[in-house]
C-alpha cells in the first residue's frame, strides 16, 4: 500500500462514501488508525543528556531516579531507560518534570511505540 497523508476529518465526499473509505485503508494491523496521536511505552524514557556527562554520570542519574539503563547512545548523547514497573501518564509527568531539572538532563520524554505498515 502506498504512503498517505489523507485524512478524513474535515473532508466533504458528497455522500460517496469516499471519504470513508480512505480512513478504512489507514487502518494499520492492529486496527489502531494511522492517524490517531502517538503511542507509548509504559515503561521506558528516553532522556537527551547535557554535554559534558560520561557513562558513569547516566548510571548515577538512572540510580537516582530507579531505572534501568537499557542503551547509551553516544553518538546523540542521549539514553533509554527502563522503569522498575509501568508508571501511569501522572507518574510519567511528574518523573518527567524531575529529570528535566537534573543537570545532566536536556530534555526527557516518553519512548513512543512506531509501528511500521
């Protein structure tokens, strides 16, 4: 199926039915539509660190916080981390708001699940 960036809020089709069926082919394999916001993890961050700040610094910083270090991607200078259990969208706010202000942390956010069609 070829990429598409149709949607079909807001689209008048006359009554065809057309409309209709451009969001049906959006739908991906597991019925969520191509166009619905992104999907998370329950229980991983990805966390864009300061410049500055070795491996042990981001083990220290996971230690901290109770996580995990999964990866350390040294070429973006950002890791992911995984969290002991699956926090709610509240817990994840408020983890959220913690890490960004630590110093080692640039910025943190929810790892987001792509699914490829």
């Amino acid at each position: 199926m070829p990429l598409s960036c149709a949607t079909n809020r807001g689209v008048d089709d006359g009554g065809s039915g057309q409309a209709a069926d451009v969001a049906d082919n959006m739908k991906g394999p597991l019925g969520r539509s191509k166009t619905d916001g992104p999907e998370y993890t329950s229980n991983t961050l990805i966390i864009s660190l300061n410049d500055g700040y070795n491996e042990d610094d981001v083990y220290a910083l996971a230690g901290k916080y109770d996580m995990e270090v999964l990866y350390i991607y040294e070429n973006f200078n950002m890791c992911a981390t995984k969290l002991p259990r699956d926090y709610t969208d509240a817990e994840f706010k408020t983890l959220i708001r913690k890490l960004k202000a630590d110093p080692i942390v640039n910025d943190a956010s929810r790892d987001v699940i792509m699914h490829l069609y």
